[in-house]
C-alpha cells in the first residue's frame, strides 16, 4: 500500500495497466493508452502483470476494481471507458495538460 501510494504521489499522471504502452496485455489498456498517448503529454505507468503485489492491493486503494485506472495528481480518474468518455467530451485533456504544467 505504502508503494502505491508513493507512486500516486509521485507521479502527476500514472496508469496502472495491464503491460506497458508499447505492448498493452489487453484491450482495455491498450485504448487507455491510446487516448492518454493522444493527450500528447508523458506519463507514468505501472504494469500490474509484473507486479502481483500492486494488482493485489491497487483495488482496495483505490476503491476501484478493475484495469486500467488513470491517477492524476492524485486523484482517480477512472478506467478505459471512463477515460475514453472524457477524452471524447474534451474534458480529460485540460486535467492531462494542467497535471503536466504544474509538474514540469
């Protein structure tokens, strides 16, 4: 718990998913990473397949129980569908620059 937590605060934009950006494990996280990748902004990502104990733990944090979850600036964001949905409206950009700019 003491890791996730330190990673959430120490990463202004960090996606807990299912392998990495390049080679997602599955659908869901690959489209979150596409949609984060179109933000155009850098961020953090924690694969959870090699790391048992996070995926273990990262649901009962975050009161969340699937992958992949989206944190920025501490705060989760939601899964794929959610992500999508935001990006979609405009709204998940703003959150995604304003994380970057305040961190850069």
């Amino acid at each position: 718990m003491e890791i996730i937590k330190q990673q959430i605060e120490g990463n202004p934009i960090i996606l807990y998913m299912k392998g990495s950006p390049n080679q997602p494990q599955c659908g869901f996280s690959a489209r979150a990473t596409q949609v984060l990748m179109a933000c155009g902004e850098r961020f953090a990502y924690v694969d959870i397949l090699a790391n048992p104990e996070i995926r273990a733990n990262l649901p009962a944090y975050g009161n969340w129980p699937t992958f992949p979850q989206l944190w920025i600036n501490g705060e989760l964001i939601g899964g794929s569908d959610i992500i999508a949905e935001m990006y979609e409206k405009g709204e998940l950009l703003p959150l995604v620059k304003e994380a970057a700019a305040k961190n850069a």
